[in-house]
C-alpha cells in the first residue's frame, strides 16, 4: 500500500470534515457558512481522487471511504441545510424529502460502487447525476439567497440580476426540486466525468479562452456563475439523453427511408 492513500485518505477525511461542520454550521442558523462548507468538500473530494489516480494507489478502502464522506458532504450536509432554511415550514412532508434525498443519494453511491468493483474498461461518464453535483447545486442556491438577501437590504454587491430575482420562486419550488435531483441521482442519465474524459488532455485556444473567460466570471460573480455552472452541468444529462433518443430516431427514420428503396 503506497504513501499515495494515506495522502489521498486525508483529503476523503478533510472532505468528511467539511460534510460534518456543514451540518452544525446548518443547526446553528449560519446558511451561508454551510453552503461554503459543502463547497469545500467538493474541492477536497476531487484532490483525494486525483493523488490516488496520480500516485496509482487507488483502493477499495479509498473507494469506500470516499462514499461514506460524499454521503455526508452532498446528501446529508445538504438535505439538513435545506431542511433548516426550507423545508422544515412544510413539518413532516418536508422532512420526508430531505430524508428521501438522502436516500437517493445513498442509492446512487451504492450503485457507483458496485460498477466500480465490476468496471472492466474507462468510462468517461458517470451514470446518474453525481452526489457532489445534487449537493452542490444545493449549498449554489443558498449562497445566491444570501446575495439576495444582501440585494434586498439595500448593501451594495455584485450580482446577476437575472440570476437573483428568481430566488424567491426557487425556494417556493424547493421540495420539487430536492425530488428531481434525487430522482437524477438513481436514473442512468450520463453525466460527464471531468477526470475521465479527453476533453481537457488537448487544450485548444477556444477552449482556453473560454476557461478563462469563466475564471473571471466566477472571481466577478461567484455565487450566481457556482450556480448557473452547476444548473448546465445537471441539465448536460438531460439534453444528452433527448440527443441520444432524437439520434437513434434519426437513424431509424433513415434505415427505413433505405430500406424502402
């Protein structure tokens, strides 16, 4: 067992770390200091899983590991967040879909884990909406919240106001949204996965134009750009799947129009 896990197990604990003072930060009324800390543990979540890939001591263990961090960080440290901020007006309904989003993302943690076990090639996407991407566009919505709340009391901030009007409707729609994200989670909608795809191995100047240009956007605006990212990055698998269907419908349409002849 390389040095590499115990470096890549320190940052799965830093990650568990985040999940955990996320949910006191919840319980003790500080919103935005929990949705940071959500964010936080994305940071580390993807630096524990980059030294094990670099150093080449991914394990079981480190697998194992990572999920019972990411349950607590994108899935509990969430669904407690929205349940202090939200939720709890609604009582039972509303604690039933925190619960139930726990669930889902316990769910679809389990199911990563068993494909990982049973992986015989690379795939470059992941099945299901990731936890880390449901949670995080979570912890994104309190943070614009906390923009609007600055907005609406007069305090100068940089914002989008396309992005900050609509807070108050997103949270009157909060349990259908906590559901959706949910169901994301367990269905088989690909998702890309950043560090298994090509797409940033070759880096074109377009491609490093527009990184940068979302780099300043983030630095200028960044808890409306964290949760317009996140908002593309949940409905990428949406759109992929309508491409697919309306791809193979195509194909179809074709085969016949060639068969016909």
């Amino acid at each position: 067992m390389g040095f590499g896990i115990y470096i890549a197990s320190i940052f799965t604990v830093g990650n568990l770390g985040m999940g955990f003072y996320s949910i006191i930060s919840s319980a003790q009324g500080n919103y935005s200091t929990a949705a940071w800390l959500i964010m936080a543990a994305m940071v580390f979540d993807g630096l524990d899983g980059t030294i094990a890939r670099v150093t080449k001591t991914t394990s079981y263990l480190g697998i194992e590991l990572d999920s019972f961090a990411d349950i607590t960080s994108f899935c509990i440290a969430p669904a407690v967040l929205m349940y202090f901020l939200v939720l709890k007006d609604y009582k039972l309904p509303g604690l039933a879909v925190a619960f139930l989003f726990v669930v889902f993302g316990a769910l679809r943690l389990a199911r990563y884990n068993i494909k990982s076990f049973e992986a015989k090639s690379l795939v470059t996407y992941f099945e299901g909406l990731p936890s880390p991407a449901a949670g995080g566009i979570l912890a994104s919505i309190v943070l614009i919240f906390g923009v609007f709340q600055k907005f609406e009391q007069g305090v100068t901030t940089k914002t989008i106001p396309l992005v900050t009007d609509r807070v108050p409707y997103i949270f009157q729609f909060m349990p259908l949204i906590m559901l959706v994200l949910g169901f994301l989670m367990i269905t088989k909608l690909r998702y890309i996965s950043f560090s298994k795809s090509k797409i940033f191995k070759k880096i074109s100047l377009r491609t490093f134009i527009l990184i940068v240009v979302g780099a300043l956007l983030i630095l200028s605006y960044p808890e409306n750009m964290i949760f317009i990212i996140f908002s593309i990055y949940v409905l990428s698998g949406v759109i992929e799947f309508l491409w697919r269907i309306n791809k193979m419908q195509h194909e179809k349409r074709r085969e016949k129009l060639n068969g016909d002849q």
